[in-house]
C-alpha cells in the first residue's frame, strides 16, 4: 500500500514538472521570438547606450531570463518591468532576479506583451524578431509620448539615433 502511495506521488510530481516543460517547449517555437538570452556584455553596452541612470524605469518587452534588466538594476541601479509570454522563462527570470538580490527593483509579469497594459517607463529595451519588432513598435509608439528604445539585433522602422557594434551583434538606440 505505502509503495503504491509513493509511486503515485512520484508520478504526479514527473506529470506536473513534465507539462511545465513541454508548455515552455512548445510556447518558445510557437511565439515570435524564441528564448535567447542576451550576454552580459551586450546587455551593459545596451544599458549604456540608453544612458541609463539610478532610478531610471526600464521596460523588456519578452524579458527571457531577465538577463538586460538584472545587469540594469544592479549595475545602472534601474527600475525594471519585464513582460515574458513563456510561463517556463517568466519563472528562470523571477528566480535569476532573486539570485542576484535585485527583487526589490524587477518585477516579471507573465503575459502577452501585445495585450498587457504598458506601464510608464523612460527606456523599453527588445530583442526579438523582425515581425514583433515592427508590431510592437506601432504600440509604443502610440503608448508613449517620450521614450528611449534600445533594440538587440532587429531594425526598428523609424531612423535611428547611434548604433554601436559588440562583436558580431549591433545595438540600436531610438529616441522620441
Ligand atoms: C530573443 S529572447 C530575448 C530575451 C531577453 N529580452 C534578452 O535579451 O535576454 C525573446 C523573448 O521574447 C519572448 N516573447 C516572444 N513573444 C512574446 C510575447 N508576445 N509577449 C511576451 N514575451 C514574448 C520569448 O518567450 C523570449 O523569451
């Protein structure tokens, strides 16, 4: 009886854990734009390039693993907001952010970054796909009447204001 009890436990608990993953597998090929996480030198070179100061309010729109916006608030000491779709990478991201003792300035919310209210903030920092890049530029833009956008990779449809190159990557910087 004790043994039928445990092996059922365990079986839940690989059935819990094995959704979760399968969740997080299947939303990452299925959104428009895949987990990739930012390396720390590019994620300073965009904070630099936004002129990020103390208390600054930054938002990542598909924050991932939180990898921009904990170099941001440790480093810059920032205020960040990061929007994850992938219920998986929103928990990484909530569990890197407490790891690096950052949790009193980033806040994850798990959502659809197309349909979750934006909050007010001075700097949005993306890297994602050409298509979400342009769809979600139509909303800040009208969101926001002053914003700093630094981009990772993908053009912006606007001009941009500086780009800097970091090894193979380029970052862009928008202002309006
Ligand atoms: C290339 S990764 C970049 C992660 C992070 N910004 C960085 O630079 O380290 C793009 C992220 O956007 C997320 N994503 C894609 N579509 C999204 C959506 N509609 N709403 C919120 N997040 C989304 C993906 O799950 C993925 O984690």
């Amino acid at each position: 009886m004790d043994v039928l009890y445990v092996t059922l436990i365990a079986l839940l608990i690989f059935l819990f854990f094995f959704t979760i993953i399968i969740t997080g597998v299947a939303m990452t090929i299925l959104t428009s734009a895949p987990w990739v996480p930012t390396p720390k030198g590019i994620s300073r070179k965009m904070c630099e390039l936004a002129g990020l100061k103390k208390g600054d309010k930054v938002l990542d729109l598909g924050c991932g693993d939180a990898s921009i916006l904990i170099v941001a608030a440790k480093e810059f000491g920032a205020t960040c907001v990061g929007v994850e779709l992938n219920p998986v990478v929103a928990m990484m991201a909530r569990i890197r952010v407490r790891m690096n003792g950052v949790q009193d300035r980033v806040k994850i919310i798990r959502a659809n970054m197309f349909d979750v209210e934006l909050p007010d903030v001075d700097v949005v920092m993306m890297y994602l796909l050409p298509k979400a890049t342009h769809k979600i530029e139509n909303r800040i833009q009208e969101r926001y009447e002053h914003l700093t956008v630094v981009s990772h990779g993908f053009e912006l449809e606007q001009k941009e204001k500086e780009s800097e190159k970091i090894g193979k990557a380029t970052v862009r910087k928008y202002k309006w």
